[in-house]
C-alpha cells in the first residue's frame, strides 16, 4: 500500500509524522510525496488557531471528492483528531480512522482495521508511553537538523491554547534514551539535532534541562543543538549559563512572550509579568549579545486596549528581538479564554497585527544588518541550488541563509561551511561562500 502524511503545523507534528512513516514503512508500506499517488492519506493536522483547523477541512473536502473517484483510505492523526474525536467521523464520514496524538503506535492496527471493513476506526487514548517511542522505528525526513522528542505534553494552563487538551500533561523521556538516540544520529551522519517538548524547560527526565543539554553536548561529532518550545517561568539562572557558554548550543532563543501588558498576561494565565520576563533575559547577562531572540505574540487578546497594545509595542522595541511570530487571537474550543468577553472589531486586531509586523520587519532587518561584512558559519541544507542558483542554509542564529557557491561548485548537505555576508533583507541573509 502506497501512503502519503500530510503535515500541518509545529515541529513536534513534523516529528510525529516522521515516527508515523516509520511505522508505516515497518508494516511494508510504501511512502509516496503526493496525496494523488497515494492509497492511504493520513493528515496530521493543526489545531492551534482556526485557520489551521480550515486548511484541513478544505483538505478533507478535496479528499472526499476524490474518494469517489477511486479507493482510497482516510486517516486524520494529530492536534484537530486529538481534539475532536468521533466527531470528525460526523462532520467528514469519509473519514476511516482517526488516531489521536498520544496513541501514535496504534497506527498499523487502526489501518488493519479499516482495510478489514470496520467503519470509523478510532482510538484517541492517552498512552502515557507515547513518548517512549522506538527510535530505530521513526523514518526521518531528509532535512539536515534531526528532531529528537525529550517531552510531551504541557502542564500550565494558558487560556487561549489547546494544547494542554491535544497533548496531554508533561511526560518526559529518561536522558538515558536522549542521549542514545543523538548518539545514533551523529553516527549515521546528522551534525544538529532538535530537541523538542511542549515545553522543553521543564524537562525531568532524571536531571535538568540545563543538565541535558550539558549532556548532549558531550556527544562526539555533534555540531549544534537547538531545542523548542520554551515557557518563560521554566527558564532557569542554570539555563541561561549553560545556554551561554556551550559553544555546541545554537546562539537562539526562541522565549514566547505573548503580551507586553501585565493585564492582559494575567488572563492569559501565563504565570508572568512584563517585568519578569525581562528579568530572565537579563539571566543571560552579557552573552545576550551573541544570541539572536525570538518570540510569539498573541494580538487582539479579549479585551486588549489601545494601552495593552501599545504595552506590546514597547516591550518590542526595548527588547528588539531578532525575530518573532504574531497572531491575532483565535478562540478554540474548550479553552478558558472563551468565556472572556470579545469584542474588538477584527479590523483593529487586523491593524495592531499589521503595526507589530512592520516594526518586526525593521528590527529584524536591522538585526540581520549587523552580520553584514562577516564571516559566519552555515549549515547546507538543501542538495543543490535553486532557480537563483543560491543553496539555502542556516545560521546558528536560525537565520536563512541564500548561499552563492559559484558556478559548478558542489557545497555538501547537512555540512558546515564558511560564508561571508554581502546582503540583510528583513527575511533572510544573502552571502558568498568564502
Ligand atoms: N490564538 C492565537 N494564537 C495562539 N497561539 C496559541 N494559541 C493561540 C490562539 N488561540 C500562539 C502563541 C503560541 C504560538 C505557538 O501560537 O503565540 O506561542
Ligand atoms: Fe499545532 Fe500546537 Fe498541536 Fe503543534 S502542538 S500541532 S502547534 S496545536
């Protein structure tokens, strides 16, 4: 049986969709890249703000069109499936199966199912070994950084998100297994690895997360070692040294603020305020420099003010951060924030959105701007050039990099090489390889 996964969203959903190919090539499954070719579709899919839920229920729509055209089998896996439940099977019956996030091993039973007859297959169970999942199993994709899962699940309670109810509380996996599994992957030729988790900071797979990424670092012939996502009050004095000074750790920190207005933190329950946030930073004393920042930012919060919003704006700029991610307030089912009450017309969500864009677009290019002239190493991470003729790579910083090698040079993938930096545009950084 031919299969194509179709994945939406954050990198933990990447991850899983790279153990659910396992399990499906294990069982003698064959991957295919486009859903046409394919017997079996599993969407894995996003649940996170409503516009991800649509882009799979367009799909779902394309899909069921096409099942009358010719067999075909339709699984719906991650956040929407977790979620949702039997009633994706009402709103879509073409659906076969539907797996939920912490159930990912039920996989080729689920299918055996639905190729033996049995209609709405399900199973949404909250297996609390998910986590443990065989690494010899999981069937990467052909990216040069490997995702690699040390937690699960999310134990705040912020009132806006999902995730608590689509992932589940905090399950951690022993650092015993973290670190034989990076092993495995610079054997076999990674140099970066990810380590991911709802929320990475709060690891207690048996040390710290600081501990860990100590550990980790010790691994012979790795490079780099990022990790996502992190919660602001997990982030320790211990963390940010380590993070600091480990010259194997990438110089990013991605530090999801939200709000720059302590009211409007208070009811997103993010445990926080303006002023300790900025106090953890500050944990990074004079190695802040080296690290490139990033953050998310909800906009449009219920009942966020003109004030609340220019709140924001400030912090913004007194952080400068090198990069960060913006949304407008989406409500999700189930979630606390629904019972605050809304009322904001959406074209001034829309215009403060668009404000926090335009001055990010300018921070970032002004963060950008200050490589310019230097000599940084990058990771290659595409096979050959594009239409342009640059290769993409990346910066330890996590910026993208549009690498000229020259004509007929060869540069090697998931390697790092020297580049000198000629151009800083607000999305990526032009460079020559030196
Ligand atoms: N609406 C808008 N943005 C959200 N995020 C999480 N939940 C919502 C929501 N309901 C954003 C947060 C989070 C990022 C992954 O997505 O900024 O950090
Ligand atoms: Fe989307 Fe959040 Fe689920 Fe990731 S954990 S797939 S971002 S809802």
């Amino acid at each position: 049986m031919k299969f194509h996964i179709q994945t939406w969203g954050c990198q933990m959903n990447d991850h899983d969709g790279e153990k659910l190919s396992g399990l499906l090539s294990t069982e003698g499954f064959e991957a295919v890249d486009s859903a046409e070719d394919a017997e079996l579709v599993l969407l894995n899919t996003c649940s996170i703000r409503e516009k991800a839920v649509h882009k799979v229920y367009s799909e779902l729509g394309r899909l069921r069109e096409e099942k009358q055209r010719r067999p075909l089998m339709v699984g719906v896996t991650g956040c929407l499936a977790q979620q949702e439940q039997a009633a994706l099977f009402k709103r879509a019956p073409h659906i076969d199966f539907v797996l939920g996030t912490m159930a990912l091993r039920q996989l080729p039973r689920l299918v055996a199912e639905a190729q033996a007859g049995k209609s709405q297959v399900m199973d949404t169970g909250e297996y609390l070994d998910n986590h443990l999942f065989p690494p010899s199993v999981t069937r990467r994709r052909d990216t040069a950084k490997a995702l690699v899962t040390i937690t699960e699940g999310c134990n705040h309670a912020c009132t806006y998100c999902i995730v608590p109810t689509t992932r589940g509380s905090e399950r951690h996996r022993p650092y015993e297994d973290v670190l034989a599994e990076v092993r495995g992957l610079v054997e076999r030729g990674y140099r970066e690895v990810e380590l991911l988790g709802q929320n990475v900071n709060s690891y207690a797979g048996g040390c710290t997360f600081a501990d860990l990424l100590e550990r980790v670092s010790e691994v012979e012939g790795l490079e780099w070692i990022r990790f996502t996502t992190s919660h602001p009050m997990n982030f320790t004095k211990e963390l940010a040294r380590v993070l600091v000074s480990t010259p194997k750790v990438a110089p990013f920190l991605h530090l999801p603020l939200q709000s720059g207005s302590d009211r409007v933190l208070r009811r997103m329950l993010r445990e926080y305020t303006v002023g300790e946030y900025l106090e953890r930073l500050g944990y990074l004393g004079e190695g802040r420099a080296k690290l490139a920042l990033s953050t998310d930012f909800i906009v449009g919060f219920p009942g966020e003010t003109d004030e609340d919003f220019e709140a924001t704006m400030k912090v913004l700029d007194e952080v400068a951060f090198d990069s960060s991610f913006s949304f407008i307030y989406s409500p999700r089912p189930g979630t606390a924030s629904l019972r605050l009450k809304d009322d904001l017309p959406m074209d001034v969500k829309s215009e403060r959105l668009k404000r926090l864009q335009q001055r990010q677009n300018e921070l970032t290019r002004a963060s950008n701007e200050r490589f310019l002239g230097r000599e940084i190493p990058v990771r290659v991470e595409t096979h050959g050039p594009n239409e342009h003729g640059w290769w993409l790579a990346r910066s330890g910083e996590w910026k993208t990099v549009h690498l000229a090698a020259g004509p007929g040079r060869e540069l090697p993938f998931g390697e790092l090489v020297q580049a000198r930096v000629t151009l800083a545009s607000p999305h990526f950084l032009g460079a020559e390889l030196v």
